[in-house]
C-alpha cells in the first residue's frame, strides 16, 4: 500500500487481548492480501445480521430517533504526524435530542472484543463527526440474546491511550513475529501464511490425576 490504513474491527481484539498475532494485522495494514476462501455459511451470516441491522433501525425510528445505518456511518480518521488511516463502519449511528447511540449488531458468540469495539467507535466518532461532539453519546452492542450497554463514561483517557498504542504498533512499528495459534488461525483469512495451524493440539493422556 502507498500508506498503511487500519480498519476499526483489526484493533479491538489487540487490545483485550483476545488476538495476540499482530503479524496478522500489520499485514493487512501495509499489504494488499488474498483471501482464503469461507469455510462457514457467508450468506447466512450477512443475511441475520443485515436483519438484526434493519430490525433495531425500525425499532428506534419508531421511536422517535434519527437513524443512520452502516456504509451512511463510514468515517475515515487520518493521523496528522504519520499520514495513517482509520476506517470505521459502524452498524447503527442515532439521534434523539441531545442524546447519540452507536450500536454494533453481533450474530455470534459474546466476545470482549465487541464492547472494545464499540467504545473505539465512541472514542473516534466524535473526531470525524463533529456533530456528536454536542451530544451525550453511548454505544450498545446486541446479540440475538440480548443488548449490553456501553456507558457515555466508559470512554476514558486510558481506553484512547490503549486503541492509538495498539494503531500505531500495526501501522508504523517493525513487523512483528507471527504467533500461530489453531484458535485464532482458523479465523483468519490471510491467504498464504506458512505459520497457518490448521489442526488442534492433540490431547495429552497422563494418569497423574
């Protein structure tokens, strides 16, 4: 690439520590990449999320707030000491009166990495939007389970050191080592890795216990 760029969903995983291949990232960041292809049911992932998507939208239209949906969302952030970007598409952005929502709808299992996620949104949303400046705004992420709350007062100074650390560490720092692992392996879609686990750690059989 002619300058590193980083997507929003590539850091939050970094930083709650649920991801520990930054090689993974650094990759995507400074290189154009082929894909593996998918090995689970795209379609059917796209199609329940887009339904949880329109679904939450109807709902909050209704009542009564200003709903702005995913590509509508896109912001892009560029650093001004390193020329780097951060591209975030965050699902729902709404509005009522002095008060903003920033949701992220998840098909899947619960994951730390989804509320980092959101309060990376709620840190850097603000910078490209200035009109959220002016409003109390948090963020949600709902599950087909349920919706956790992500207070206006979860965005601290340390959760910004922690999402700019972790930006400049893939974007501008030295390439990292990879670190295979068949739990974070089968879910990356880096073509071409010769570090790549495709296989789980056999059990080991002791009869000290």
């Amino acid at each position: 690439r002619q300058s590193p760029f980083v997507y929003a969903t590539w850091i939050p995983g970094l930083v709650v520590g649920e991801d520990q291949c930054q090689w993974k990232v650094w990759t995507k960041c400074h290189f154009e990449y082929d894909r593996l292809p998918s090995t689970f049911d795209a379609a059917q992932w796209n199609a329940a999320h887009t339904e949880m998507v329109q679904t939450r939208a109807a709902r909050l239209t209704t009542e009564g707030w200003e709903v702005t949906l995913e590509k509508q969302n896109k912001f892009r952030i560029k650093s001004a000491r390193t020329g780097v970007v951060l591209i975030g598409v965050p699902d729902l952005i709404a509005v009522r009166g002095g008060d903003g929502l920033v949701v992220d709808e998840k098909s899947g299992q619960r994951r730390g990495a989804h509320l980092a996620q959101v309060l990376l949104y709620l840190t850097y949303l603000p910078m490209a939007r200035p009109r959220l400046k002016e409003l109390s705004l948090c963020g949600e992420v709902e599950y087909q389970d349920g919706v956790v709350l992500v207070p206006a007062g979860a965005v601290t100074a340390e959760w910004g050191r922690r999402f700019a650390a972790a930006i400049v560490q893939v974007t501008t720092g030295p390439e990292p080592q990879r670190v295979p692992s068949y739990d974070e392996c089968r879910y990356c879609d880096l073509a071409g890795c010769p570090e790549r686990v495709t296989t789980p750690t056999p059990d080991a059989v002791t009869d000290a216990f």
